[in-house]
C-alpha cells in the first residue's frame, strides 16, 4: 500500500492529486471541444481552477517532501 493521499483526502474531501489531474483533465477536454453554454463554461473554468490549485498543493508538498529528504543526509555528514 503506498502513502499517495487518499486516506487524508479522504476524511477533508479533498481529491488526490491523480483524482484531481484526471478531472482537470476532463475539464480542459469538454472545455476545447466547446457546445457548451456560457454558463456551464463558467462553471468548467471555476472547476478547472479549483483543480489546478488542488494539483499545484499536492505538487509543492511532494516537492518540499523531496527537499527535506535530500537535504537531511547531506547535513549529517557535516
């Protein structure tokens, strides 16, 4: 079992970070083909945004993550 989220996001509601990259996925496809309403447009943008703050979160913490774990070695070879 790997440790990608689901269980947190689970109990905040929050999507995970695939969860939330597939469904901006789909935001962005039925936004390019059009037909929409400019209301349902609107409301696929809003979403869109939503996602992509989601997915930049999960990013930056998998990043910080990865910076704490490079830099503790090289500190305690000091």
């Amino acid at each position: 079992m790997t440790d990608d989220g689901t269980a947190a996001s689970a109990a905040t509601g929050t999507p995970g970070y695939e969860q939330a990259r597939d469904e901006l996925i789909e935001v962005v496809r039925r936004l390019e083909a059009g037909g929409t309403s400019l209301e349902d447009s609107l409301a696929l943008w809003e979403r869109g945004e939503e996602l992509a703050k989601v997915c930049r979160h999960w990013l930056e913490g998998a990043r910080a993550r990865l910076d704490a774990a490079l830099a503790g070695p090289a500190e305690d070879e000091e």
